[in-house]
C-alpha cells in the first residue's frame, strides 16, 4: 500500500498526477486529517476515486454538498466530480483514498465498457454520493474494498486479478443498487466554479481581484463573496492565498530558484508577507521547508 499524502498535496486544481503505473492504473492512500494536511481543496480528477472513512469524522464535499464524513462512510466520485474534503472542528479523520482509471477495469470494444465504463467517465451514469453504514448494499460494498485493499498490501503472486475483481464487482454493485441515495447532479454553479478555480490554478500568481472573479461567474462582487463562502466553505482571498502558498511550496520541493524568486512565481509581492503567511501555514520558514539551513 502506498504512504499517505500525496493527492492532496499537489497545487493542481485538476488532478493530473498518475496512480499506479500505466499498465496498472490503481493506488490507495491512507491520510489523515489534519494529521497530514488540514484538508483537500476542491478539485476533480480523470480517475475514479473512492475514499472510505475509517476512524473519526470530517466533512466532504461533493459537487456543491457538504457532507458530514463518518466513520464507515464510503464517498464515490466519477471521474470529474468536483470534491474536497475538510476538518470538523475539534475533529480528526483517517480514511484511504482509493484512485483508479476505469481503463483498469476493461478497454472500449466490450460490451461493459460501450454500455458502463464509457458512459461513467463520460458523466452520463449516476451513482450514490455517499454510502453508510446503514444502506442496505453497504455489507458487500464494504467487503469489497477490503479486498481490494488486501490484495494490493500482499501482493500475491496475481492481486492486481483480485484488485481489478474487487473493483468490478464494487461498480457493479452500484449500478444494481436502486435503494442507494443518488449522487446531487452536476450544475451551472459547479460548472461556474470549475471554470473560476481553474483559472487560479493556470496562474495563480496572477492579479485576480474579487470583481475578476466575480465577472469570471457573472455576478457581483458582493453576491460571489457570498457564494464563494457558501460553496468552498471559505472565502475567495484565503483560498488563492492557499493555492498561492501550494504552489509556492511545489517550487521549493522541485527547483532550485531563490526564496525570493518563488515568492515572486507564486504571487507574492512582499517577501516578507509571504515569509509570515508560509511559516503560519506550514509550521516552518520557506528555507527550513526546503532543508536548508
């Protein structure tokens, strides 16, 4: 099983990173919030993603609902479900992120794939948001994500069989069960939003004021402030300065360019500024970051 934290840390708002390998396009990451991070920003991905709740509880959002996270709660996320995932106060949550290509679960000239796995990536089949411990499919679903997660921690001569099995009949699953609650649909304010945060993550450094972002989703300032708060759970300036500071810490990890300069990359004016807000959000100066003295 892979080490925990590394979806979440990328600064891409769209999620472009490679689980698996290729020929195996399968991972899981165990996390734990605010353990590894204090949470995942909202973002979507090509892969499919699962993330089942072991101990604790957060909240996750999925396209423009806040849910509560509990222990035993399995989140489904197609491929390009807009979805975060953050702190309840006081709170601490572990869960593991299961991240597939539906490509691991069979190619484009079979009838499960013309009739399923294309429509599902494509977004025209819907599946539960959210399964609990008390929906009635939850037993089977549940055992086989235990499954795919033992055969990918033993690794037996032929588990990537069992992990391509387990998450075949997990689909199937979903499919069949009429009784589970469906996942909220896709919206022009999700769209809206995908459009605007996709925008930061293209250019983060770039000056974007609230009446650029407003007009970006075609309202006013006053009423994206409002909305923004309502569908990210925080407000427009603290969310670029986060993006801001991600990027910045991707620069640090990956190049060799001065404090300074990477300062300047991400969007910061004042190297000062920048020095107090990285420290604030990550524990340590931008040098002791990089491991340097």
């Amino acid at each position: 099983m892979a080490q925990a934290a590394t979806p979440a840390q990328t600064p891409a708002y769209q999620d472009e990173k490679e689980h698996g390998s290729a020929l195996f396009p399968f991972n899981i990451y165990p996390c734990a919030i605010p353990d590894d991070f204090e949470g995942v920003p909202l973002h979507w991905q090509n892969s499919m993603e699962l993330i089942y709740v072991k101990r604790g509880a957060g909240l996750a959002q999925v396209a423009l609902n806040v849910l509560e996270a509990r222990a035993g709660d399995i989140f489904v996320l197609p491929p390009g479900t807009l979805h975060g995932l953050r702190q309840s106060p006081g709170k601490r949550m572990e869960y593991e992120n299961f991240i597939f290509s539906l490509s691991l679960l069979g190619g484009t000239d079979d009838l499960c794939a013309q009739h399923y796995l294309m429509p599902l990536q494509a977004g025209r089949l819907t599946l539960p948001a959210r399964i609990s411990l008390e929906d009635a499919g939850y037993p089977a679903l549940a055992e086989c994500l235990a499954e795919a997660e033992e055969f990918s921690r033993t690794r037996r001569s032929g588990f990537e069989l069992g992990v391509k099995g387990a998450m075949l009949r997990f689909v199937a699953l979903l499919l069949a069960g009429q009784s589970l609650p469906p996942a909220p649909p896709d919206s022009v304010s999700a769209a809206r939003l995908k459009t605007l945060l996709q925008r930061v993550e293209d250019n983060c450094a770039a000056p974007l004021s609230v009446a650029d972002a407003a007009a970006v989703c075609g309202c006013s300032a006053s009423h994206f402030m409002r909305w923004f708060k309502k569908m990210t759970g925080t407000t427009f300036g603290a969310y670029l300065n986060e993006r801001r500071l991600a990027a910045a810490a991707e620069l640090l990890r990956t190049t060799d360019g001065t404090v300074l300069s990477i300062a300047e990359q991400a969007g910061f004016e004042n190297l000062s500024n920048f020095n107090r807000r990285f420290k604030a959000r990550y524990g340590m100066t931008p040098r002791q970051y990089r491991g340097t003295p």
